[in-house]
C-alpha cells in the first residue's frame, strides 16, 4: 500500500518541515508515504468561504485516482487510539488498497464534492488544531502506526 497526504496550503514554519520530514523519512522502511501540498487559493481575501473550498477541492480532486482510497481529515471524523489506528492501516492493507489518500483541507474544511468523493472521515482530535501543526501529528501517527503493527518500542500503552 501506498500512502498519500494531500495538504492545502504551505508550511510557513521550518521547524514544522523539519518535523514532519524525520517522519516522513522514518516511514520510508515501511512503506511509500509522500506529502503533497497544493498551493494556497489565490485572493482567497476576496472570496467566499464556499467559493474558496469548491475551489481547493477542484485542486483535490484532480489528484486523486478513480481507485484511490480516500480518507478525509475532518472533525466529525472517526476518532482512533493510536492501536485501533493501526488495526484500521491493516485493514486497508488487508483489502488490497492499493493507495491511501489522506487529505488534510484548506482552513475552512472541505467542498460537498470532496464530501462526496471521500471514502471516509478520520479525526485525529475534538480539539482544533492549525492545518500546518496537523501534518505533523498525522505523520507521526502512522509512523507510531506501522511501529505498533511491527511490535517496536516506539509505542508505549
């Protein structure tokens, strides 16, 4: 399986990158794991919230596949532990998916077309966080993931 994070918007932060590409690093001896980031919508001062989503989400769909698995990162998601996390990575793993997408939305969520393309809704707090801070969190995750489903002693319970 593959994995891909789709993520609106740029990190203005290096530590954050830093972060998240030691993750992103660490993730490579299990699996191919890559994050995209699409360009924040131009003169979005100018534009609706509704505009501005239909048109992140154009952005998003243009690159996901007809077969690609697509989870999205929302607050009315399923909530995981870090364990039931990882049962729900082996699950897919166990489908056959062959590529995940895990897509985290501009500042204002998600289009109903997003809505209706996605095969689900992950939530990885109740708490809001910043778009840029949970690229981080969800890196880390499914590295916490995989350590967890290889029996490693990166997660403590």
């Amino acid at each position: 399986m593959k994995i891909k994070i789709l993520a609106v918007g740029k990190t203005d932060d290096k530590n954050l990158e830093i972060l998240i590409d030691k993750y992103l690093t660490r993730l490579k001896h299990y699996l191919s794991v890559s994050l995209e980031i699409l360009p924040d919508v131009k003169n979005a001062k100018n534009l609706s919230e509704k505009e501005q989503k239909r048109i992140e989400g154009e952005a998003i769909l243009k690159k996901v596949q007809s077969n690609d698995q697509v989870v999205l990162l929302d607050e009315k998601g399923k909530e995981f532990r870090s364990i039931e996390f990882s049962k729900f990575l082996q699950m897919k793993m166990n489908a056959g998916t062959r590529n995940l997408v895990l897509v985290i939305g501009g500042p204002y969520g998600f289009s109903d077309a997003i809505y209706q393309r996605a095969n689900g809704k992950l939530s990885l707090s109740k708490m809001t966080m910043s778009h840029q801070m949970i690229r981080l969190f969800l890196v880390e995750q499914v590295y916490r993931a995989f350590t967890i489903l290889r029996n490693e002693p990166y997660h403590h319970e």
